[in-house]
C-alpha cells in the first residue's frame, strides 16, 4: 500500500476552523502549572521532524531515524507526565506531540495507544487538546489498518504524482464529523492537496 500523508502543516493548519468551544465544567480539572522546559524539549523535537521533511519534499532522502528517536522520546514523555496538555506545555507544544505521534508509523501501536489518550483527556477536559488532532490521528490509524478514514485527512500519492484521498467511510456526512471536529470542509481541504508536489515518496 503507497504510503500515507496528511497534508504538511503550512497547508492544513491554515485549514483547521476556530477551536471549539470548551465545556464550561472545565473549572472542575485541576489546572496544571506551564512546564516551560517540556514545552522547549517538545517543540526542538518538532523543529527537528519538520526540518527533515522539508528537505526530504526537495527531494533528498528521508531520514527514518529522526521518527524513530522522536517517538523513544516521546514515549518517555508519556510515561513521565501523562499526554501533554494544553495547560501542560501549551498550545504550541501539545499540538506538537501530537504531530509527532502523527508520523510514528513505524510503531503503529503506540498511535493507536495515544488516541485512546488523546480521546480520553479530551472527554475529561476538552480545553485540554485539539479535537482535530483526534480526527486526524483516528483517519491515520484506520488507514493504517487498511480500513476506510472517517474525516478525510488521509491521502497518497498516485502514479501521476498527484494527492489522492484514501477511501471515506459515508461520503454524505463527511463534513458534518469534520465540522464537530474543528475541520474545513472536505472540498477545500482536497483543493489544498492539489497544490502540495512533494518529490518525495515516503512520509
């Protein structure tokens, strides 16, 4: 099966809708002190991650590596400190971890271990993590199981060299799940896939 991508976060992340509105019981969870040296470590893990598939989308060689050792260290992460939260690292940062587990396919057990996490933190607390960080985590590890996505998020790259959906479970309800999730519709989500030409072919 060609390997999957989401589309690069200069393209989707300006495609995320406003966040959604938090549960106004969400006083009832502790709130946790910044931990600004987590937040710095998962951040320069993501600038690491990102500054490889920006050379590998030029054309030079991806580095396997650089997912391994950044889901080792993730993994110590969650063992330490749980999932880390919005209130935990910030915005920045908890959307970070949850990028890096987004190209941990290499070890898809531990996806499907941290959108268990992930579902779980938000339904106690839904400030806590980015409902669309759900959506697309889910989409990777269905595809991964060679299931049909539910959101869309998911594509490869055909034989023409261009982004193409994997299939979607209910086409015709498609953007109402991507709407609950804090998504664009799906069509402009699909325009933005045919302007990304990445040269590489994997990740």
């Amino acid at each position: 099966m060609p390997e999957s991508f989401s589309l690069p976060v200069v393209f989707w992340e300006k495609q995320r809708r406003r966040p959604i509105t938090a549960s106004p019981f969400c006083f009832i969870i502790k709130t946790m002190k910044l931990d600004k040296k987590l937040k710095l470590k998962i951040q320069k893990m993501v600038e690491v991650d990102m500054k490889m598939r920006k050379r590998a989308d030029q054309g030079k060689a991806f580095d396997f590596s650089v997912d391994k050792n950044n889901t080792k260290e993730l993994k110590a992460i969650i063992k330490k400190y749980g999932w880390p939260t919005i209130d935990l690292v910030g915005k920045k940062a908890s959307w970070g971890a949850w990028l890096l587990v987004q190209h941990a396919d290499h070890d898809k057990k531990f996806q499907k271990k941290c959108l268990k996490i992930i579902e779980s933190v938000w339904k106690k607390n839904k400030a806590s993590v980015s409902r669309a960080n759900i959506a697309f985590l889910k989409d990777r590890t269905l595809v991964s199981q060679k299931k049909k996505q539910l959101f869309g998020t998911q594509f490869y790259i055909n034989k023409k060299g261009e982004m193409t959906p994997r299939p979607i479970q209910k086409l015709k309800t498609l953007d109402k799940r991507r709407k609950e999730f804090g998504l664009t519709p799906f069509k402009d989500y699909l325009d933005a896939a045919k302007r990304y030409k990445p040269k590489r072919v994997k990740g």
